[in-house]
C-alpha cells in the first residue's frame, strides 16, 4: 500500500491514467485530500466509483501528527513530528492578522553552521513532501496558517525535490492555495537547488550571508568553501524577482565577530544597488558554542547604516526563544525538561 498524502496533482493525474481511469479526476482527488482532509476513499462522494475502488485496496492517505507541543508566552507554538528520517520540529508563530508556520525540511542537517543548534547533531536525512506538508495540514492552528517559511530544521535545497514538491501542492488552488509570494525558503546559498528554486517557483528566497567577507564567512558556514557567497549574490542579481517576490539577505549580528564599522561597510558596498533588503537577526545563544548576540545599539547601528546607503533594512522579532522555538535553536528533542511540554490534543 502506498501513501498519496504528498503527491502533487500533476502525479496524481499520471497515476490515474496509468491505470486507465478518468485523469481529469485528480484535481478533485487532491481536493479530498489537502483541502478537505479526507482520509477515506470512500467518503471521498464525489469521485467515481471506479476510481474510489481502484484507489482503495492500493493506496492510503495519511498525515503526520504532531506528538508534542510546547507554548511559550507569547503564543508561538513548536511541535514535535516523527518521520521516517527521525523527530523534526515546526513552529507556529501568530502575530496579529499574520499567521506564519516555520517547516523543517530535513532531520538534522549536514552542514555544521559553528552558531547552529541543529547542525551540531549532524544529519539524519531527508523529508518526503507528504512529511513536510503533515507539519501544516496536521495543526490545530491549519486553517489560521497563511505564510509557510522553510526555516525550521535542514538546508531546504539539499532536499530540492521533495520541497519542490510540497511547494506545489501547497500552491496549488485546489489544495492549500497559498499564495507563492507569502511561502519563503531559507538557504545558506546550494547553487543548483537555488538555480531550480528561482527557474520552477515564484516563491522568496532568503539568503544567510553573516558575513561579507569570505575567509569569515568560511569560518562561520563551512558551505562558503563550496558554494561562495559572490556566487550566490550573483545568480540573485541575474534572476531578478520581479514585483511580487522578494529576496532577502539574512545577517546575523554576532558580537565582536562581525558586528564592526568595517563590516557594515563591506556589507553596504556590496549589497548596494542588488534587488534585496537585509534583515537583520538577534542571534538566540546556544548552550556550549561561542557565540554572543551583538547589543541592541549595535544592531540599531547597522539598520542606521544600511538605511542611510539606500538599502532597504528591517531587523526581525525575535519569537519563542524560552522553548528553544526560535531561528537556529531547533533539535528534534522536543527539549523534554521544558515544564511546558504537552502531548498534542487534536
Ligand atoms: S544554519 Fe541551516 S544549514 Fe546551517 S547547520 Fe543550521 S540548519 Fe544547517
């Protein structure tokens, strides 16, 4: 038997007419499925009956469920999911009329940012769609969820397929229907899954520089050896967005590491004059790295700074950091000592 949660409507056509049914049905099996929730072929009244019989002593249709959830005090949420690669996290962060879900694409990741809490266990593999869809279409909090960002636990574009995947389903107007421009993805910058990211979606892209300045950079992101940032910066330039997506360069302000005049100005001649803005990020201290967040006045300094060269600037809120919800403090533990961890009552 085999699981159709996480197929996209385009494959959903093809197996149906692989079997020699009616293809033109898909749509409406994706409908039963994402939108409604349906989970029995049978009580799925509107499609065929040869279809409802064919696809019942060959398929299922399953979602993950959450086993945990953790709240913090200002209404973020994280919820522990078991997948085939091992625990992952996901985040729901309501602010005002924006409900935003924060995904994980992978469990653990390979790449060993020295300031990342997920990087430091290592990589324990790759999510299907199906379980990166499962960490919105099994929430409480589903029908509220109108932005989706890939920032929870993984490098998205190591796992380009499967996010491509669920990308398109949750885009898709029959399904999830959100809107390309409110769906963000997160990399450190892997070329050719960016290359097909910014040719296949309309979706955002941030980019995590940190520094603008390669030997730190390297030191900081082993991934600079591999993939440089100029690259990177380059293929955003040539792909402009357009109106209606944006690109983002994510820096985060560590203290005394790349928090100085120099760096602002590195950063400003070499971000002046590309289609982006800068976010800039409080870094949330993780037990056992040395790492510190820059102060206050020093992030202020460079939103001034980049502001005053033309460059569009905003620094980010930080959410859920007391249950370790927050960018960059993601386990897959469910950090089990914290006082507010519950099962999840669906
Ligand atoms: S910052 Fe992202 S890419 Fe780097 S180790 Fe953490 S999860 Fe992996």
């Amino acid at each position: 038997m085999v699981n159709l949660f996480g197929h996209t409507v385009e494959e959903l056509r093809a197996l149906l007419a692989g079997a020699g049914l009616d293809c033109s049905q898909a749509p409406l099996l994706a409908y039963w499925i994402y939108r409604r929730g349906e989970t029995s072929f049978s009580r799925m009244f509107s499609l065929p009956k040869a279809v409802k019989e064919y696809l019942t002593v060959r398929y299922f249709v399953e979602a993950h469920k959450p086993l945990l959830v953790q709240e913090a005090s200002d209404g973020t949420r994280k919820y522990l999911f078991g997948t085939s690669a091992g625990t992952v996290e996901a985040v729901y962060i309501p602010d005002g009329r924006r409900n935003t879900l924060c995904v994980s694409s992978q469990a653990g990741c390979r790449w060993r940012c020295r300031y990342c809490r997920t990087g430091q266990d290592g990589f324990r593999g790759n999510l299907q769609a199906g379980e990166i869809l499962s960490q919105l279409h099994s929430l409480p909090e589903r029908e509220k969820i109108d932005h989706v960002v890939f920032m929870g636990m993984g490098e998205p574009l190591e796992n380009t397929e499967e996010v491509l995947r669920a990308v398109r389903i949750l885009t898709d107007p029959r399904t999830y229907a959100l809107a390309s421009r409110h769906i963000t993805l997160s990399t450190i910058g892997l070329l050719p899954g960016l290359r097909k990211i910014l040719e296949e979606t309309k979706i955002n892209v941030t980019f995590s520089l940190h520094s603008p300045f390669s030997g730190e950079r390297a030191r900081l992101m082993p991934v600079e050896k591999k993939y440089p940032f100029r690259e990177v910066l380059a293929l955003l330039s040539s792909s402009p967005p357009g109106k209606r997506r944006r690109y983002t360069v994510a820096y985060t302000l560590f203290e005394g590491i790349n928090d100085s005049r120099a760096h602002l100005q590195a950063l400003i001649a070499l971000l002046r004059d590309l289609p982006l803005r800068v976010n800039l990020l409080h870094y949330h201290v993780v037990p056992g790295l040395p790492f510190r967040p820059a102060s206050p006045a020093r992030t202020e300094y460079f939103r001034r700074g980049l502001l005053g060269a033309g460059i569009s600037c905003t620094v980010r809120r930080s959410r859920g950091e007391e249950i370790a919800a927050a960018c960059g403090l993601l386990s897959g533990n469910g950090s089990p000592d914290s006082p507010r961890l519950s099962p999840v009552m669906l």
